[in-house]
C-alpha cells in the first residue's frame, strides 16, 4: 500500500485529529509559559553615556580633532573590558564575579562618526547592573588619564535604578509565540505521521484501488447520537396497554 499523502488527505487528518493537535498546542504552550515565568532567571539591562571629546584650548571646531576621539572608541572599549578597570571594579563592589563573567555582560555601542558612546550592562539583579554600569564609568574616566596619558572623557548620563525595571529577558510573549508555533507543527505532523500509517480501508476508493475488487454497495455510517436516539425510539413498544422500554 502507497504512503504517499494528497493535499486532500492532508486536510482530512487536521480535520480528523484536530483536537489532539490543539491538546498538544496547549500542552507546549502550558510548558513555555511555566519556564518562561518559573524557570528561567530574569535578566535586566541598563546603561551610562561616555563622551570623548579632547579639550581644545583654542576653543574653536577642529574637525580633525574630532575624528580623532571618534577613531579612539574602539581603543577605549577594549580597555573599559580589560583588566585594568573590571578587576578595580570587582574590588570596589566586592563581586563574586570573575573577570571573564563581568566581561560577558558588558557591551559597548556606538553610532558612526559620533564621540558618544553607551556601555551597557546586563545582571540578573536590577540594582547590581546599575552598580556595575556606573562603577566601571567612574573608573574608566578617572584611570583613562593615566592608562592613555589624556583627558577626553566624560560621563553624559549614569545609569539609574528604576522602581519597577521590566526584564529583557526571557521575553514571554516571543517565548509564547515560539511555543503556539512549535506546538500546531508538532500536531500537524503527528497527524500526518499517523495517517501515514494508517493502513485501513476507509472507503470504497480504497478497496477498488488497493486490493482490486469491485464495490457493489456501501453502508454509510451513523454517528453515535444519532444511533443512540434510534435505538431508544426503537425499545419502547406497548403491551396489554402498558409501555414498555428494552
């Protein structure tokens, strides 16, 4: 018997087994939502402006100046990842956190051609990233002078502790959305798979096709509700004028 499945058939079994496809959707999303809100750990981010920008005593627009302190970010990025600064840090906080792990939760952004740039940090502690964000900021701006030998840096804007910080991760309604997806393609394709497998004959098509016989006559189903009804109509009958159910 052939395994291969028509577009026709397709839809029949979504039709047939759709309520398993929706259990099972149910079933993925319940799981999401109860890792996404119970088991992983919420992570929060926060940030500080860093400006570089060389004192001109001239005090006139000098171009190349400028492009100068721009092409420096790169270079201060590295060091404020060094280190010479998160070791200081740690100290300064008394971290748990080795260097190598304060290093992954920093990131540094930058527009192009702009002298201003963010350090980002991320901690599953709201507070902590705050602490960290600012901390590493001061230090940078006040060791850069002598790691670098020049005075070009400045903090716009340190980052603030909020009352009520939203985590930006997990983020439950993607992780909720990835689950209904997850979940229908998995019914979807447990149903296929099973009406692949199904080998029974389902109607006269099939017998003509897979075994050869010609069909003569048919007998078409009663759903159960209706076999039900029929059934009890049937039993009652009357007897010596009294009524009578089987």
């Amino acid at each position: 018997m052939e395994t291969s499945i028509t577009l026709v058939d397709f839809f029949n079994a979504i039709k047939k087994r759709w309520k398993s496809i929706a259990t099972i959707t149910v079933a993925v999303v319940l799981i999401s939502v109860c890792i996404s809100f119970f088991v992983l750990t919420p992570v929060y981010q926060t940030s500080t402006q860093i400006l570089v920008n060389q004192k001109n005593t001239a005090n006139e627009l000098d171009l190349s100046l400028m492009q100068g302190n721009v092409d420096l970010i790169s270079t201060y990025s590295m060091i404020i990842k060094s280190p010479a600064i998160l070791d200081k840090v740690i100290e300064n906080l008394e971290l748990t956190q080795s260097v190598e792990q304060l290093n992954k939760q920093i990131s540094i952004e930058s527009q192009e051609n702009s002298q201003v740039f963010y350090l980002i940090v991320e901690d599953s502690d709201h507070a902590r990233a705050v602490k960290i964000a600012n901390s590493i900021s001061e230090t940078f701006e006040r060791d850069i002078k002598e790691i670098m030998s020049v005075d070009n840096v400045s903090i716009l804007a340190k980052a603030e502790l909020k009352e009520n910080p939203i985590p930006i991760k997990p983020n439950h309604m993607l992780n909720i959305a990835i689950a209904v997806v997850v979940g229908v393609l998995t019914g979807i394709g447990l149903a296929i798979v099973l009406e692949t497998l199904d080998k029974t004959l389902k109607d006269g098509y099939d017998v003509e096709t897979y075994l050869g016989l010609p069909v003569i006559g048919s007998i078409e189903s009663t759903s159960g509700k209706k076999f039900k009804k029929v059934k009890k109509y049937n039993s009652i009958t009357k007897l010596g004028g009294e009524t009578l159910e089987s």
